[in-house]
C-alpha cells in the first residue's frame, strides 16, 4: 500500500522523455552553509545569465522556503552527450570577484534543478598549496565548469550530479583581479544507463545520497522510543495505581473484601472535600478556551502532517510545508469546534469574542514573527521574504477558509453544548456552589514551579534525541525522513505529558486546592520552555551567524515554542479535564 501511494504521488511529478527532447535545468537559490535560511537569487551573484531570466513553475511550499527556480545557460536534451562546451566568458570587476571571495570565504552554496532532481554544489575552495610564505593569502578558487553526469532508466530521468570530484580542470584563480579579467564558464553532459534506480524511488535516492551522513544509525532512532516507552510505563503504573485507589470502592465487591476492612485502610483524602468547587470556572476563561481550541487544532494538524509523511509524500522540496498549510486550514473547524464547546459550559456569553480569539491565539503571534522577520529578509534581499501574490494568497486562504470554518466549528460546537445541557442538564457530575472554599497554603513540593519544572522535563527528555535530527532538518542540510519513528515520538510525547500532569493534579486536589484548570494546561506548557532552551542549545553547536539568520532562529524557535505549548496544554487539559469528572462521577455528595 505505502509503495502504491509512494508511486503515485511521485508518478505526478515524474516526466517521460523521448530522445533528444529538452530537459529543463533550474538554477534556484544560494546561501552560506552555515546560514541556511539566508538564501539569495542564483543571478544576484556575477555569473552568467540569460537576457531574459524566466521564473519556473514553484509549489507554494517551494516558495514558502526561500525557492526561486529561474531558467538557466545549460542546455540538456535526453541522452544526448555534450563535451566541454563555452556557455559563456563573463568580464568580471574588482568587485566581483570580491563578491566572490566572500561567498567562498562562507562557504556558499548554490542549488540547481535537473528536471525535478535536486543538486547542490559549493561556489568554490580555498587552498594554501602553492604559497610558499606563510604570509601570504590563501588561494581562491571558483568552480567555472559544470561537468553533468545524468541517469536515465528507459525514457526517464533517474539520477543527476554535477562536478563530483572537484580538480583544477574545474576550477579558476580568482585570489587576484587583473584589469580585464575574464572568467569562461562551461558546462559537459555525460548519460549512463541506470537500468537499477526505478523512476518512482528518483528522487527519494537522489535526495539521500546528497544528505550528509543521513539516518544510517537507526540504533540513536530506537533507543530514544526504548527511552520514551519505558517512562511512559513508569508514568502509566503510578497513574493506574491512583485510579485503582480512587476507584476501590467499587472493586471490592469484585475482591470480595468487607467494606469495615476497606474503610479501616482507607485514609482521609482531601480531594473529596473540593466536590463543591472543583468545577468552578477558571479565570479568564474566554482566553482559556481560545487556547484549548487553538491547541486541539495544532495538534490534529500535527498528526496529518506526520501520517501523510509516513506514505512517503514528503521528498518534493517544499512538500512539508503545503502539508503544513492545508492540514491547518482544514483543521480550522475542530479548533472552533472545541473551543466554543468548552467556552459554554464553562458558562462563557461572549461566544464571537470566544472564537474570534481562538482564530487568532497562533496566527496573531505567527503574523507578528512573520511581519517582523518578512522586513528583515527584504532588507537584506533575500529570497527569505515572500514575494506580494504569496502573501496575499496565504492572507486569502486564513481570511477566506481558516477563519470562516472556525466560526462554522464554534457555532456547531456552541450549540452542541446548549442541546446536551438541555437534555442532560449541567456537564458536571458536582455542583458548585457560591462562595469559592478557602485554599490552604501548600508546601514548595506543591507548589506551581515544581509542578511545571516536573511536567515539563519528563517529557521533553521522551523526545530531546529526536528533536536533534528534526533541527538538523528544519536548520540544516538534512532532508528528514523517519516519519514513523517521529510519529511514535510524538504520541509518546502526549501520552507521557497527559499522564503526568494528571498525577500532579490528583496531589494538587489533595492539597485540597480546586484551581486546577490553568494548572492543568500550564503543565503542558512547561514542556515549551524546556524546548526554547533547547533551541539555545542547539544554536550555540551551529556556526550561524548574522542578524537575519539569528533573528528566524530564535524568533521562528519563539513560535514553534509556542504552538507546542497550545498542543501540549490542550492535551493535558482534556487528560486532567476526563480524569476529574471520572472521580468526582464516583462519589456522592451530599
């Protein structure tokens, strides 16, 4: 089935090709490596260029991460062999070839497409072979000659490299300008059979072969799951010894134990005495909800996202964040669903502020980030910056579905909750009365920080080995593929999150305080901060630098904080939230 799925979506972008017929090449973007989301147009640079640069057609999600796929100088029809062949002598000015110097002083890369298969290449070296005096500069020098080795299966495009092996043949002196410098650029084309590579495994072969190191050390992968399944069994234990202590009473007539012994073992808890209040709506519940809402959306959109890529649909660039996109839009009406849900029977009036909130509890931090780092990238010229039709089309798309089926959600989730309290009367298995009961001071192993310290570092230390691989993706060269493995990673996640903010919260109602709603979700939310710092850490292992590549670091890390702090907050809210009204509908107060 996933072989099945696997060849029709590649199928789509798969082109057949009779002999001779033209192959289109794409130059795209540049970047420091170091850098990677500091990328550039390919002809902002000196090189050769056609009179008239041509955009090529880009996905959204191409376009979304920096892609810019122009017409090139190389051309290549099927199975037709080209020598060494002049595209062009460029003159160059001082200028230039310090442009040049300093890209290569940065490492700089540039990306070319060959059909749909992705290449990339350095701009150059640097070398001290030659120089004789220890002070004297390095060596500079420019890759000039584009040497093309392409495979083919049949009638298709299987396999493309450029310059494997970089020698002098391949490579000019740029460490001096001369008045009337000249620098040829060239290019070859050599075909091989590659009868081995089916055209549907193209691309997915292309990309891990040019991805440094890859995924080949699965033992990390399973020892990280191994780590994250043996807590949450040790979390489990614990939770379920807690339910078989709150729900005895009921299992004694099965054990056959008399209940004079059961009540002489039992003793006085103080979460019994909070029936009265343990219901009472939290503060600020209009906000509460709208987070809740928007955190169930998050989290549904998170697993679309991962199960698609468990078919193998992510290896066109750009996949994961149409994926991303679309997944968030149509998710849009669970969100307003569940938060209008819960806003009316917490006893919550103002339902359109409600769900207009919930709209804009990710969005309205995303477009602040986004506006912000947007400026930024167009000061800097980089490709970075969404070009205008991008962002009215994404303005569109949230104005236009996000946010009308998440009114549709909130109504249909609204009037729901009207037409079960008619039926069934209040949600709640206990009622609350007036006057909030006094809470006791609580000792500092009660207190919120331990609670969030706890809950947060628990776990993340279920999915920290994992999020090394993720950031080598989102923050470097890797392409990701181990959607399996993530997707086990992440339900770990949320069960080890839910459980233990339910544990927390059962000695939180012992202490007898009932303010247990912010708790609860404030204990997903814990997990975020342990994630930011992290995100610290990992920036501090990297070579970034310069303030636009800085600025999307931490302040792209900043929202990705944040929405897992609404997935996490959701999900142990609505644990703590069952777990609550599973022990109180098994008492009678009286």
């Amino acid at each position: 089935m996933r072989s099945a799925i696997l060849t029709l979506v590649l199928a789509l972008a798969e082109a057949a090709f009779e002999d001779d017929q033209e192959i289109q090449v794409s130059m795209n973007k540049v970047w420091p490596y170091s850098n990677p989301t500091e990328t550039y147009e390919y002809y902002d640079f000196p090189f050769c260029h056609p009179k008239v640069v041509m955009p090529h057609f880009m996905t959204l999600g191409q376009v979304l991460r920096g892609d810019r796929l122009v017409n090139s100088l190389y051309p290549m029809h099927m199975k037709r062999q080209v020598p060494r062949t002049v595209i062009c002598s460029r003159p160059v000015s001082e200028m230039d070839i310090l442009k040049f110097k300093s890209a290569i002083d940065q490492n700089y890369m540039f990306e070319l497409f060959v059909g749909e298969l992705p290449i990339d290449r350095p701009f150059g070296v640097k070398s001290s072979m030659g120089v004789e005096d220890n002070d004297s500069p390095e060596r500079y020098f420019l890759v000039n000659y584009l040497d093309f080795i392409i495979g083919y299966n049949e009638r298709e495009v299987v396999s493309a490299n450029v310059t494997q092996e970089l020698n002098l043949e391949h490579l000019v002196d740029i460490t001096e300008w001369k008045e009337g410098m000249e620098i040829q650029f060239s290019y070859s084309v050599h075909w091989t059979p590659l009868p081995h590579i089916p055209p549907s495994m193209a691309l997915e072969l292309q990309l891990k072969s040019t991805m440094p190191h890859g995924h080949s050390n699965m033992d990390i992968h399973w020892l990280a799951i191994i780590n994250s399944f043996v807590l949450m069994l040790l979390i489990l234990s614990l939770f379920l010894l807690i339910i078989i202590r709150v729900v005895r009473s009921d299992l004694s007539r099965y054990l056959q134990i008399p209940d004079e012994e059961l009540n002489a073992v039992e003793e006085e808890t103080g979460w019994k005495l909070l029936h009265a209040d343990v219901f009472r709506a939290p503060k600020h519940r209009l906000f509460f909800c709208s987070a809740v809402g928007a955190g169930a959306q998050l989290t549904s959109m998170m697993f679309m996202v991962v199960l698609v890529g468990c078919i193998g649909a992510y290896y066109q660039r750009g996949a994961v964040a149409s994926a991303a996109v679309i997944s968030y839009m149509v998710t849009a009406l669970l969100g307003g669903f569940v938060s209008a849900n819960l806003y009316q029977k917490l006893g919550g009036e103002k339902w359109a502020w409600n769900i207009f909130i919930t709209a804009l509890s990710f969005m309205g931090p995303a477009f602040l980030i986004w506006s912000f780092l947007n400026t930024v990238a167009i000061f800097y010229g980089s490709t970075a910056a969404f070009p205008f039709p991008t962002i009215l089309l994404m303005f569109a798309m949230w104005a236009c579905v996000t946010f009308p089926l998440t009114v549709l959600g909130g109504i249909i989730g609204r009037h729901r909750s009207i037409k079960q309290a008619q039926a069934e009367g209040s949600p709640f298995p206990c009622k609350t009365n007036k006057l909030a009961r006094e809470i006791p001071a609580c000792r500092w192993y009660q207190s919120p920080v331990t609670q969030m310290f706890a809950s947060g570092f628990l776990p993340f230390s279920a999915i920290y080995i994992e999020l090394h691989y993720i950031f080598n993706s989102v923050w470097g060269p890797r392409i990701y593929f181990l959607y399996g493995i993530l997707l086990l990673a992440f339900t770990m996640l949320l069960l080890v999150a839910g459980t233990v903010t339910v544990l927390f919260t059962y000695f939180h109602l012992n202490a007898e305080d009932h303010r247990w709603w912010w708790r609860a979700f404030g204990s997903g939310t814990a997990v975020s901060v342990f994630f930011y710092l992290y995100c610290i850490y990992f920036f501090l292992q990297t070579g970034m630098t310069g303030f636009l590549q800085c600025s999307f670091f931490f302040l792209y890390s900043l929202l990705a904080a944040h929405g897992i702090a609404l997935m996490l907050g959701c999900v142990a809210f609505y644990c703590t939230y069952f777990f609550v009204i599973y022990i109180y509908s098994r008492i009678k107060a009286e």
